[in-house]
C-alpha cells in the first residue's frame, strides 16, 4: 500500500510542510516517487519517519538524525553507531527530564509560597520582620513541609535546582 504525504502529514501528526522539509534536508532518502513525481510513502518508510520524529521530538539535531539515517542506509556495518547515537541522545533526554522534575519541584515551592501568603492575606509572613526580604530558613521550611506530607522525592528534586542551561550538556 502506498500513502500520500497528506496521509502521513495525518498519521504522524506533523505538518506537509515539516515532512517537505525532512525531505530537502536529506531525511527521507528511502522515499519513492511515483508516475507523476508525487511522494509515495510505504509503511516502512512511515515506521522510519516516526523514528524521525521520534528523535526531533527528543530534541536531536537535524545533522545528527541526517547521520543516523546514513548509518542505516549503510546497514548492518553501522549497527553499533546506531546504537550509540541513539544511547546518548536517550541519556542527554533523560537528564533533561531530570532537569525538569526539579525545575518543577521549584516552581511547585513559588506556588506553595504564594499560596500561602494567599492565605494568609499578606506576602509578609515570608519577610524576615520589618523588611521585604524573605527569611533565610524559608527553602528548609518548605523542606520540612515535604516531609510533613511524605513528598521525600520533592523534597529531593526541590534540592537539586540549578541552572541546567549553563551545565554545557544541553
């Protein structure tokens, strides 16, 4: 069975524009053309295509989805790089989903401090008395609130926030 782009645009979720453009970046090596010149997409070629969008989803860059379809194109010779390009990238994704768990965990911790100067009908339950600074001890406070209501893996990504954009890995 053969399928036109439009049946792809739809099945993969993305744009005829997006997949026109995979094409000119020399994605889609493997897709046929029909009499009339018009894409004509096989189910392996859409299972290689979610793999394209598996990998932009995941944030790796076009050179590198570029070099991974060269590597398939190749064969079973590149089997290990395959591997290795795609182990890397799932090791780059996973501390980035880290990253975020933590960055979530403190803006959680923003929520938790206004909602309770929401409660409290003033933010100056949280100054240090007489100024607007806020009190040293409030990160352990919300600390021990955590561990009030057994949040023990909160609490620790509540301790790990960095800034992860400077970390040079991303």
């Amino acid at each position: 069975m053969s399928y036109s782009i439009g049946e792809v645009s739809r099945k993969l979720g993305v744009t005829i524009d997006t997949i026109r453009y995979y094409d000119k970046a020399g994605l889609l090596p493997f897709i046929q053309r029909n009499a009339s010149g018009r894409r004509a997409f096989t189910e392996n070629d859409i299972h290689l295509m979610r793999t394209i969008v598996c990998l932009k989803n995941a944030g790796v860059s076009v050179a590198d989805i570029s070099k991974f379809i060269a590597y398939r194109l190749e064969g079973d010779s590149t089997l290990t790089k395959r591997y290795r390009l795609l182990e890397d990238h799932r090791q780059a994704l996973q501390q980035q989903i880290a990253d975020l768990e933590d960055t979530m965990t403190y803006l959680k911790f923003k929520e938790w401090y206004y909602k309770t100067a929401v409660d409290a009908g003033t933010e100056s339950i949280h100054f240090v008395p007489g100024t607007n600074e806020v009190v040293p001890d409030l990160a352990q406070e919300y600390s021990d609130h955590l561990t009030a209501e057994n949040q023990l893996a909160e609490r620790e990504h509540f301790a790990n926030v960095k800034d992860y954009r400077n970390r040079g890995t991303h």
